[in-house]
C-alpha cells in the first residue's frame, strides 16, 4: 500500500513509489512560479494600477476588459500551481476525502499526466511566441513595457519545464508495472 492515501473499501490502489526529489523540486518550483511569479504582478495590472505600462492605453485597454481578464489569467495561474503539486502529493493519486462523489478513489492517471503536458506545452509555446514578438518589435508602443518580457520569459521557462519534469515522473511511477 502507498504511504500516500488510505483506499475506500472495495477501491484498490495501486502500490505507487513517492515522486523522486528531482521531481518534487520540479513540480514546487513550477508551482511557484505560477503563483508567486505571476499572480501579484498580474493582480497589481487587474486592479487597475499601471505598472510598468502606458497609463493611457493601459485605462483604454482596462476599460474594455483588461481587469477581468487579468483576474482570469490569475485564476488559471492558481490552477496551474495546484496542477503541479498534485503530481507529487497524494491527492495526485487519491482524491481527498473532501471532495463529494470522489472521496477516495483514485485520480485517473492519464487525465493528470495529459492536462500536465499540454499546460506545459501550451506555456512553452507561449514563451517562444513572447520572445519572438518581442525581439520582432521592441517598442515602447504597447500597453505594456516590452521589459515585462525579460521577467516574464524565464519564469515562464521555469514554470512550463518544472510542470513537464513533474509529469513526466508521474506519468513513470503511476504507470502499470513501474
């Protein structure tokens, strides 16, 4: 039995090896970043302060929805970081007893391990294209400062790798027969 979870009765759970080191370290570290790198800057910009950005096209952009907008970004940004812990903690593995209807069954693996990789690889696209547009058009003529994008690349680097690391070892150590 996994030190991880207590199974319901008639609900096996298959023995699952504790996530390595490397990959706990992975999946905080993307954590993180999803959270303590994105979020506050992003809720500075969703409550309607211009930080490092064009006061007047910031108003004109937030007039026509950037605040809520913004507040989404930071909402899935917490998603995220839930995401990747629960690749190394055990309500990766077994929903908690908390949740209705699921208490104590186990977490499909594969639904886990795939949201994983596409968030990660939909992040990691959004980097290249960043920093593409960015180099393309390094003006001062957005809303934003195009600085924001030397902050925002590697931490987005950070966030998208640490997330497939911690998928990866998940996807290993949840498989049939590990």
């Amino acid at each position: 039995m996994s030190a991880f979870a207590a199974p319901r009765p008639g609900n096996a759970v298959a023995q699952d090896p504790a996530p390595p080191r490397w990959a706990v370290r992975a999946a905080y570290a993307s954590a993180l970043s999803a959270t303590v790198g994105f979020i506050p800057l992003h809720a500075v910009w969703a409550l309607g302060i211009p930080l490092w950005a064009d006061q007047e096209k910031f108003r004109a952009w937030y007039a026509v929805g950037g605040g809520p907008y913004l507040f989404v970004l930071s909402g899935l940004a917490l998603l995220a970081g839930v995401l990747a812990l629960s690749l190394v903690r055990p309500w990766g593995l077994v929903f908690p007893s908390w949740t209705p209807f699921l208490a104590g069954r186990r977490v499909p693996r594969r639904t886990l391990a795939a949201t994983a990789f596409t968030v990660s690889a939909f992040l990691l696209l959004y980097t290249v294209w960043a920093a593409a547009q960015t180099v393309g058009d390094f003006s001062d003529d957005g809303v934003f400062t195009p600085w924001i994008v030397v902050y925002g690349i590697p931490q987005f680097l950070v966030w998208s790798i640490g997330l497939a690391l911690a998928a990866h070892s998940y996807r290993r150590r949840t498989s049939p027969g590990h």
